[in-house]
C-alpha cells in the first residue's frame, strides 16, 4: 500500500461520500478498475485526510506496483500509471478543497465569495500555485484575484510574505481610495482598473466585503 499527500488540499468528507467513497470505520474507502478492467485501484483516506493506495492485479491477486517505478518502461505501465494519476487528480479536485491560503481574513474572503455567488478561486499557474483568482460564470471575467508576496513588492521596506487581494474599480475612483491608508495600486494587474488590499485584517472585512461586490459587478461587463 502507498501513501500519497495532496499538496495544500484538505479533506471534504461531504465531498467524498458525494463521490462514492464508502465508510469504514474511522475510513473511507473507493475502488474502481482500471487498465481495462485488468486491475483494481483502492483509494483510502482516514477521517484526518491521509490517503494511501493500492493496485491489484485481478488474474494474480498480487499488489501491482510497477507505476510507482520511475524508470519502468511499457505500453502497459505507462497505462497504469497514467489512469492512476487521473483518478487520484479527480479525488483531490473533487473531494478536497483548496488549504493553500493561510490567513484567516483570506479564508473568510474565500467564504464570502463562496456563499455570495458559489466561486471557487481557480488556480491557473503551476509554477505559481499560491495565486489565484475568481471569475464571473457568465462573462468569465476575473473579478478578484488572490496572490502570496513579499511585502517590498508593494513598496513597503519588508521582506515578510503576506497574502493580498486585487480587486477592479473604476479608473474615476482610483485616486479616492489609493488616499485610503492600507489601499495599494493594484499588484501585477492594470494600476487603472485594480487595486490591492494585504489580507490581514488591516481593512474590515465588511469594507472588503462590499469592494468585493463592486469589482464583481464592474466584472459584468
């Protein structure tokens, strides 16, 4: 059996009931086959969100393991290997959510946005895989993005990592809320169109709560 970690993911049991995993005890368990019904993968995670894998080959009832060698070759493994990877990808797209931001003023943006207009921020860059962003379902334009930096990348003399919002406004109010202390130009976007906020409780949440409708909207169009 093998243990496996899903990198900035935290476990959603609704989610995995939702998509067949069966209790068992303290947990909970999904099988399905794969290579052409040749074998069969066991997915089990515990109630604390540690998974572990096994492949069975169905004709020998031995545990297969030749997809977790990383110089073996074949038409067969590499279709091991590659149905294994896709179910585990669905499991930890569908069955855990996104534990990548820290701070808790980011985590109940992240609630807000969910609850208001059920977004998930989309995480769109594997080198960068600590930003991200929301976008309208129906125009599919980015309405708030969300982004871990180093402070001295907003001009302030610090070197700490901080997690931050960019949200839209209209060019006219630009300068009305850039005179707002803790209100920056917007970090990597359009300085005319967004600006920045570091999520850590030096804005209310209820005024970025309301920024956070307004840049949804302006989204609109």
């Amino acid at each position: 059996m093998t243990k496996i970690e899903f990198k900035n993911r935290k476990l959603n049991i609704k989610k995995l009931l939702s998509f067949g995993f069966i209790e068992q005890e303290d947990s909970f368990v999904y099988t399905c086959d794969i290579a052409d019904g040749c074998m069969t993968l066991t997915v089990i995670v515990s109630s604390a969100g540690t998974i572990h894998t096994k492949i069975i080959d169905k004709d020998s009832g031995d545990e297969y393991i030749l997809h977790l060698v990383s110089d073996a070759q074949g038409q067969f493994v590499g279709k091991v290997k590659t149905e294994y990877e896709t179910v585990l990808e669905e499991i930890s797209q569908k069955c855990f959510d996104s534990d990548v931001f820290k701070n808790e003023q980011t985590k109940r943006m992240i609630e807000f946005v969910r609850s208001t207009y059920g977004d998930e921020l989309e995480f769109l860059w594997k080198k960068f895989d600590d930003n991200a962003v929301w976008r309208r379902k129906d125009s599919k334009k980015w309405y708030g993005v969300v982004l871990t930096v180093c402070k001295n990348k907003l001009g302030i003399n610090s070197d700490e990592v901080v997690e931050i919002i960019d949200l839209r406004i209209k060019p006219e109010h630009m300068e009305e809320i850039l005179s707002n202390e803790n209100y920056y130009p917007g970090w990597h976007m359009n300085k005319k169109h967004w600006f920045t906020v570091i999520l850590d409780d030096s804005v209310a949440d209820e005024e970025l709560f309301n920024h956070i409708k307004t840049s949804y909207e302006i989204a609109n169009k």
